[in-house]
C-alpha cells in the first residue's frame, strides 16, 4: 500500500471519530512499528468499560473501511492485537505524527466506538546514497581549494533517527566542507594538498551518512578519483638485468621472455616501443622483440653444440624520445637431441663353429655430442645368449661370444647392436653385424630309420632297383656330403655283394641276381654311411630284403603217381553206396600263401553222373548208387589249380574200375595201355614240332629217327605182353596239405605163368580201395618188381609173388 493511501486512510478514521465521538467514546493507544504479529496493543473492553460477554453477544467487530486490517479484536480475552506487520515509514512516510484510526461496532444494540493508534519511529532505516560510487578524474596540475560536489544522502526515519550529518574518511589530500542538517548548501569536497600521478594515480575514499538513532545507522558511497598525467618521466626498465633459458630444440616463434619497462607517465606519454640495440655476430636473424609489448621470441634454430650464450640489449623508448637500455643474457640448454654415433673399427664376418667363448668379434666406437647424462651411452644385444657386449674403455665396446655355436642349430646370426643415451626420453641407434657360422666335421650321418625293410617279388631283373636309403648329415658342403657303403657280410655263405650293390652316392640298393622265393625268403646285411670331413665320421643300419612269392610254380600230384610205362586203377565194387569214397588226390604246391591254396575239379568224366570230386581236399565220390548198367572203365581227369594270379594247373588223370573180381578187371582193361601209350605219343609231338622251331633241321632229323626207333621196340614189347601187374603203395599215406590219409593197405597174392593171361590171383580187400598197376612192359614186370628191395624186402610188404 502507498504512503498516500495510507494517509488517506487515517484521515477517514480521525473524521469518523470525531463524527460519532459524542455518542459512543474514543480510546488511544501508542505503539512502536516493526511489532511482531499477535503483540498486545491494549485490553479495548476493559478501556472501554464493555464486558467481554457483551463483545461476544453484540458480534463486536473493527471496521477499517478499504484499508488493510493491521489490528485484529480478539473477542474471547477483549483485547486488540498486531494482525499485519506495520511500518511507519510506509504508512506515513515522513509525516508526523503516525496513527493509525477505525471502529469497534456493536450489534443488539448498535454501538460505535472510535479507536486511535499511534506509531511511534523506530530507527529501522539506515541513511542511504543513491549510487554506491561517484568518480572524479582530477588533473595533477589543479590548485589548492578546489571543490567537488558530492551527493547528498536520505534517511527514511524522522526525528533522531533521521539523519544527521555527513564525514569523509582519513585523507591528507582531501578534506569535507562543513555541513548543517537542514541546509540548502551542497556536500563538497575541497582539495588540500597538489597531486602527484606517478606517486598516487589514484585515490578512493569513502563518504559515510550517520543518523541519531540508537543504534547509531550510517551509510556510504566510495570516491574513487582517478588523477590525469602529464609527461614529466622517463622510461625505467623494471630489471637491469633479464635471464631466460632456452632448449635448444625450442620452435621458432617461441616466447623467451618479456622486457618490461615502467613510465610513471599515463596515455600517450607513458606509451613505450621496445626494439633490440645491440646482440651478438649472428643472433639478430635468432631473436625478435615484440615492439609493443617486449616480448622477446625466437626466430632461428638453436644448437646448442654449436653457441651456448646469448647477450643482447633491448631499449624501451617512449613518445617523447626518453629511453632505456633493458639486458637480456639467454643461455642455450641442451636437450637430448643427438642419438649415439656408432663407428665399426673392426669386425670379423665369419668365424669357426668351434671358437672358444670370449673370442672378440667386433670392436665398435659410440660417440654422443650431447652432454651430460644425454651423452652417457650404453650398448645392449637384441636377447641372443651367444654373444655379450663389453665396454673396454671409453666409448669403445667390443662383441666378444659368450657360449659354444652350433652351425647345425643357427648358421648365420644378425647381431643387432643398439646403443642408448641416458637423455630423457632416450635416444638410440643401432647397428646389425652379418655373423656367418662355418662348419666344421662334428656331426656323423644318420639315417632317417633304425632299420629298413623292403620288399621284392622273386623272379626280379637283375639290376633292379629295391628300394633306397637315406642318410642325412647336419653339416655343410663337404662335411655333409654321404657315401654309401655295403659292408661285407655273407648271406648262406655266399658273399651278400653277390646279392645286392649299393649306389655310393643316392643310396639306392640294386639286386644283382634273380631271387627264388623257394630258395631263399629273405636275407639282411647292413649299409655304413660316412660323410667326406676329415676325419671321416659315419654310422651304419641294417637292411633286411624280403623276397615275395610270385606264383611260378604249378601244383605238383604226388597221388595217383604218373608212371611213363604202368597205369594205376581205383576199384569201386558194384554194392558201393552214395558218398563212396574211390580215391583221394595230393597234390602240393611250392609257392606260398594264396599261390598254394589248391582246388580241385572234375575236368572230364567217363560218366560226370557218377562221380564228383571234392574242391578243397581232392576226395573223388560216388554221387549216385552203382549199378550193372555201369562200365566197368571209368577214365577221370582231374585238374589242380592253385589261387595265383595268373593261376597254374596240374591234370591227373584216374582210372577206376567198376568190379567186384580182378579177373573181370583184368579183361576190360586191356586196351587202357595202348590209349596211355596214345596220349604220351600226343604229348611227345607236340614237345617235338615246338623243338623243331628251335633247332637245326639235321638235329631234328637225328630225333625224329631216334623216336622212330623207340616206338618200333615199344611196339614189340607190348604185343608180347600186357598183363597188369599190381604195385605195392605204403601203407598210411598222408598228403601234404594235411586234408587227411589214405589208410589203405593192399595184400595181393599173385600166381601165374609166364605170358599167361589168366592166372589166379588172391586179393584182400583193406577198406573199401582195391588198386592195380597195369606195366605194358614185358612179363618180367613181376621179377623187376620182386627184385625192388626197397618194397619187397619189407617185413609188412602185402606183396607175396606165387609159382604156378
């Protein structure tokens, strides 16, 4: 609310007092601003003489018109109260007195009662300038007496503690006139003493505002006077003397440090250009001044091997010609900028596999132009464990080998030699050696398998090959070179160089003779390799040959014996069942493996009907029962073969004869001799017409003639005599491939004359097999067969010869 409502306000009150002040009565009351709210500000009932019943009963209430309520009744106690916070200085400004008016009203009955309060000044208010800072720019040259107007100040409160007079901090060149509270006069500022702007260029001081109040308020405003030059000074460099360090790697446009001269004078007149007099032979292109400012750059390379020390004088000159000269000393730092120099004096580039440790291998010179500790070097080896660095002197290191080489593990090593400065980061550098290894003889052949085994089919080409050897040497060039040699051995007392050769230079192993695997199956004998060092070393393995069989070999029947001159027959009595075993062929085979494995089948067949043969163990069967309609002849050709690739046969031929007596054997086999003698003649032919190719025309004359002669005389002894005669097998004959036995024993009693061809004869039946030998040689068969010991003479020989 504004001052001048409020004043409107408490006139409305005063007037209605006064209007109905004759009827009801008027109370007063005087309290102090700033209460706090809900303070007491008077007990109305009892002031008035109203009971506190009658304010409840009459809804007794203050009436304030459209101003604000900062009083409240408070009706249970009869008593007025702070309601709003109340400020004089708001209310009333800096009228007096300040009260505040309104009424109590009753009801039943209406009564009106005036009520004034009084606000009474608290010192609340501080005395106040309107800016907090007034600035005066004062020539050093004003005159004494001078004056300058100040603001003045305002104070809210009234009365004491509304303000009350003015002072000015403690000052030797300004002083306050003096002033009167209520006065039209200004608040001034006289000035006592001359100005010095190089001394003092600026002055603040404070004006303070106090009031009467208790306690005491005051406020304040800062002077600040500013005092304007006149050149009366010269330049002044504020060192004599400016020291910069520099590194020597620093870029160009580097800030080395900046000259700073001091002119008491302000503005133009302290204004200072600043410019280089005089520097060394070849630093003017290196350094700059800034002429504003004096900043000292550089403009060049710095080296610090090559200039270590600077001195250059800078002048600071202002407007009016005054000047002075400015030092500057700019020493050069180095900086670790230069990597070590390495120099080889010496090296070897190839030494011997077997030098000693600590051999000297190079001797190297590492320079650094630095300084200090970015000059000390130190030379390290990239991790190889053969060889060590060592600093003999100063500035000189030597490779020396520090363990034992093997050319075979490394035969060349690149030594990287890196040397280091102590400098901060470190710089380095570093050189590779090329170190060749060269052999020497310390390593002997060796061969890539303990022992070797190879294989070869019999029946090879001389001079094949078998298969090679290989020996390996970890040397080089000579050393490494290997020759092979066959050390002597004997293989079944023959020389094993008979058997075999080996290559002196691959290795390779030939056969020098055709193997039979029936022979011979495998043989060993041992290969020495010895390389070319001196002395030579060597080593030695063992070879073994195997000899595979080849199937070369056909089957070989050893039962039923073919016989040039007799012809043997099997009998099978007439009452024989199914399954009657009449004979068993053996044959054998040399080869082995699958190439032995024998089967047997029936060829050809008097009658394929009646007769089968077993295709593993050789059994001739009957497959059908006999009978009378059978004949009595039965010619079967068995073939033999084994599993070979290409498979080889043998045939057999097996007469069987269908009787139950001799006699009616005899008689129907007559004429088997002349078709044997036929087939044998055949088979002669034809080995003949083949010889006839191959030999000379006399020389197949000489035989056709000799086979002519033959025939005749065999012709003549068989027209005199074809009895067959029976031959003596041994008992329990096994065969070879282990199928079973033939456990067959024949006693024959044989009784006739000479050229007789009935005679008796007594046979004994031993199992279910009855053999005969029919000889178509002449009728002393019995006597030639009677003269064999080697049948006859024996204690169980079943062969008993009778006279007629």
């Amino acid at each position: 609310m504004s001052a001048r409502t409020m004043t409107r306000q408490v006139g409305l009150l005063f007037i209605s007092v006064v209007f109905f002040s004759s009827v009801f009565g008027q109370v007063s009351y005087s309290i102090p601003e700033e209460m706090a709210i809900g303070s007491l500000v008077g007990n109305i009932a009892e002031d008035l003489g109203v009971d506190v019943k009658r304010l409840k009963s009459g809804k007794a209430r203050i009436y304030t018109g459209e101003s604000t309520e900062y009083i409240e009744l408070n009706k249970e106690r009869g008593v007025l109260v702070i309601k709003e916070r109340i400020d004089r200085e708001v209310l009333c400004g800096q009228t007096t007195p300040c009260a505040l008016n309104f009424q109590i009203i009753l009801e039943n009955p209406m009564q009106f009662y005036s009520v004034t309060v009084e606000i009474t000044d608290i010192n609340d208010n501080s005395p106040g300038f309107k800016n907090n800072e007034i600035k005066f720019e004062i020539s050093e040259m004003s005159q004494i007496g001078s004056k300058f107007v100040l603001e003045k100040a305002i104070d809210n409160d009234v009365g004491i503690n509304g303000l009350q007079g003015y002072s000015l901090s403690s000052s030797d060149t300004f002083t306050l006139n003096p002033y009167r509270i209520g006065s039209s006069r200004n608040v001034e500022m006289i000035l006592k003493k001359h100005l010095d702007r190089e001394k003092q260029e600026r002055l603040s001081l404070v004006l303070t505002a106090l009031d009467g109040g208790e306690p005491q308020l005051s406020g304040t405003m800062q002077i600040v006077i500013t005092v304007l030059d006149a050149n009366d000074n010269a330049p002044v460099c504020t060192q004599t003397e400016y020291k910069a360090n520099v590194k020597e790697n620093a870029l160009k446009g580097a800030v080395l440090i900046t000259v700073r001269a001091f002119d008491a004078d302000q503005g133009l007149n302290a204004h200072i250009k600043y410019s280089i007099s005089n520097v060394p032979e070849g630093a003017l292109e290196l350094f700059g001044v800034d002429n504003e400012n004096g900043v000292v750059t550089l403009m060049g390379k710095l080296d610090y091997e090559k200039f270590r020390h600077y001195e250059i004088d800078v002048q600071a000159s202002d407007e009016g010609g005054n000047s002075d000269v400015c030092k500057v000393i700019i020493e050069v730092l180095d900086t670790n900028d230069n990597p070590p120099v390495i120099s080889i004096m010496s090296t070897s580039s190839s030494i011997s596999e077997d030098v000693k440790p600590g051999t000297v291998l190079t001797m190297m010179n590492v320079q650094d132009p630095d300084s200090d500790e970015n000059g000390k070097v130190h030379c390290v080896l990239d991790e190889n464990i053969h060889f060590t660095i060592m600093s003999t002197s100063n500035n000189v290191f030597t490779l020396v080998t520090e363990g034992e080489l093997d050319r075979e593990i490394t035969s060349q090593y690149n030594i990287t030699v890196t040397c280091s400065d102590e400098g901060v980061p470190s710089l380095s550098s570093s050189v590779t050696l090329t170190l060749q290894i060269s052999d020497v003889n310390d390593n002997a052949p060796f061969f890539e398998r303990s022992s070797y085994e190879a294989y070869i089919v019999e029946n090879n080409t001389p001079g094949l090959s078998i298969f090679t050897v290989k020996a390996r040497d970890a040397d080089w060039n000579q050393n490494a070179r290997v020759s092979y040699i066959l050390e002597d051995s004997s293989v079944n007392g023959v020389p094993v160089s008979t058997y075999v050769s080996v290559s002196a230079d691959s290795g390779g192993i030939h056969a020098l003779r055709s193997f039979d695997y029936e022979q011979i199956k495998d043989f060993h004998f041992r290969v020495k390799a010895q390389d070319g060092g001196s002395p030579p070393l060597s080593s030695n393995v063992t070879v073994k040959i195997l000899i595979q069989d080849q199937n070369d070999n056909p089957p070989q029947v050893l039962y039923p014996v073919q016989t040039g001159g007799s012809l043997v027959a099997e009998m099978v009595p007439r009452s024989a069942d199914v399954g009657y075993l009449v004979t068993k062929v053996v044959a054998v085979d040399v080869d082995s493996g699958q190439n032995a494995w024998l089967s047997y089948k029936l060829q050809k067949a008097t009658d394929r009907a009646l007769f089968e043969v077993g295709l593993q163990n050789g059994e001739i069967r009957t497959i059908r029962q006999v009978t009378d309609k059978d004949a009595v002849k039965q010619r079967l050709t068995v073939i033999v073969e084994d599993n070979g690739q290409p498979s080889r046969s043998a045939t057999v031929i097996v007469n069987v004869a269908v009787a139950d007596s001799f006699p009616e054997v005899l008689s129907e086999f007559a004429d088997f001799t002349h078709d044997k003698e036929y087939n044998d003649n055949l088979t002669f032919y034809l080995v003949l017409a083949l010889a006839v190719v191959s030999f000379l025309f006399i020389t197949c004359l000489v035989v056709i003639i000799s086979v002519k002669i033959y025939r005749w005389r065999q012709s003549r002894i068989l027209y005199h005599s074809n009895l067959p005669v029976i031959p003596y097998y041994p008992p329990r004959y096994s065969d070879t491939l282990g199928t079973g036995t033939l456990q067959h024993v024949y006693n024959y009693e044989v009784c006739r004359t000479t050229d007789s061809r009935k005679s008796d004869c007594k046979f004994g039946r031993a199992g279910s097999q009855n053999v005969l030998i029919m000889d178509p040689s002449s009728t002393g068969t019995m006597q030639r067969i009677q003269s064999e010991k080697n049948i006859l003479d024996e204690p169980d020989s079943p062969l008993e010869v009778c006279d007629p």
